[in-house]
C-alpha cells in the first residue's frame, strides 16, 4: 500500500462559487509545506477582515468571519493500493 497525502483548499469570500482545490504528495514533510504556502495565499483574501481562527491543529486550520467567509485548509491522507 502506497500513502498519499492531499492538501485540500476551500475558500469562500462570496455567496458566489467557492475557490477550492487539492494537490497531491507523496511526502507528508512536502504536503505540511505546501499547506503552509496555502494557508499564507488564503489569508491574503481576507487582511483587513476581521474574523477568528476556529480550528488549528497539525492537519487543518480554517479560519472564519462572522458573515461565514473564510478558508479551510487541510491534509488528507490516502492509502493507495499499488
């Protein structure tokens, strides 16, 4: 068996469509960095909003305004069966 480790982003700044998407790694070191660059991209979207972070923790952080935008930003891992 084979692991993979998903970086997931969702963001949602609007009622419109959200932003989302994912990348793949074989390595959980790179995907911690990857979802680090992540996590600084998304928080851009929102300076100057004010706005709290509801979850931190190694996997996933998602970050929240009181209107309900904000980001979530997480590692998934997978097992792959070669």
């Amino acid at each position: 068996m084979k692991k993979i480790f998903l970086v997931t982003v969702l963001i949602e700044i609007s009622d419109e469509s959200p932003i989302d998407g994912h990348r793949a790694f074989t390595d959980y070191s790179k995907a911690k960095q990857a979802m680090s660059e992540e996590i600084e991209n998304a928080q851009k979207y929102f300076e100057g909003w004010d706005g709290e972070v509801l979850v931190d923790v190694e996997n996933c952080q998602e970050w929240r305004n009181e209107d309900g935008y904000g980001y979530t930003i997480g590692i998934e891992e997978l097992n792959i069966q070669d």
